[in-house]
C-alpha cells in the first residue's frame, strides 16, 4: 500500500516526534534509514527514558488519537515502554528503556549494521536486501548474509566489538 508521504523523514518531520521527545535522547533505527526497509516497516525510534510515567505522558498527550495508538510497558526487569501509532499513513514504534541510548540493544544493532554498510562494496547490502525481501527480519538477515550461525542478534553485538580490519576481512569472504 503507497504511503501518503513520499518519505518517512517527512514523517518524523510532519509528527514533531524528535522535538516533542528531545529530553529522552530519540534516534532513529532500523530498516529505513538502512535503507533496507519493506512495505510492512515501521519508523523506529529508541529513547533514554528514567521516568516512564513522564515519557507515558509526552506520547499519550501528543499521538493518543493518532490511528492504532497503543501505549503498554513490558513487565521485564527493565520495563522498557513501547508505543505504537501511525502518522501520515507511516506506523512507528518508540520504544523507552532505562538505559542511556548508547547501551541499548536496538541502537547497538544499528549501529554495526550502519558500520557493516560502510565498510561494504554492496556484496553485503544486496545479500541482506535479498533476506529482506523474502520475508526475513534485519538482524537474522545480516547473520544469513554473513554466514554467521547462533543467536543472530548476540551475532550482531559481538560484531560491533571486532576491529575495522576484521570487518573488512569477514566482507571479503562474502
């Protein structure tokens, strides 16, 4: 289904969603700024929040009418919050964890997977397109493509720990 606006920056934009969080750090991750996104991919945004009942209220007053709004906390140890609406045709999914941005799990994907990218000469990014496009998830994708077995998103942390060089390495065997 075409999407009303031509591009989920103008999304991000039009919802005045980084200026209406800048207290809780937003970034965004995932598919899209990849560029590895689907017709299903939603606008992810991960966010340092400490105080949830005050991340809970910023989202609740601003996308509370907003088409399939959906505000809940996990009942882990973290209880990070997540919140679910559409904006202009686009779904986006916040997700609140106590931990500063930098230490989360979906950032710290992100940001190896950016690295991988960078460090690609396109072998990498059509194989991970490939996985995508018949129906597999970002970080197993980047697994599959890398010929890395296990757990794919351990996989990915222990990436964005190896060295350049090693990366460089692990791309040339692709």
């Amino acid at each position: 289904m075409p999407r009303p606006i031509d591009s989920y920056e103008a999304a991000i934009g039009s919802s005045g969603l980084l200026d209406e969080l800048r207290e809780f750090d937003p970034r965004v991750v995932g598919t899209l700024p990849l560029g590895l996104s689907t017709p299903t991919s939603d606008i992810d945004v991960v966010c340092h929040v400490l105080d949830a009942a005050a991340f809970a209220e910023v989202v609740w007053r601003r996308y509370r009418s907003c088409d399939g709004f959906a505000l809940y906390q996990w009942c882990s140890s973290r209880r990070p919050v997540v919140a679910r609406f559409e904006w202009d045709g686009w779904p986006f999914e916040l997700f609140g964890d106590p931990r500063p941005v930098d230490q989360q799990e979906g950032w710290l994907h992100f940001a190896v997977q950016r690295r991988l990218f960078a460090l690609d000469d396109g072998r990498l990014r059509k194989a991970v397109a490939g996985h995508r496009a018949r129906g597999m998830k970002t970080e197993p994708a980047f697994a599959a493509a890398l010929g890395i077995a296990g757990d794919p998103y351990s996989a990915l942390l222990a990436l964005g720990r190896e060295s350049d060089a090693h990366l460089r390495a692990r791309l040339e065997r692709l």
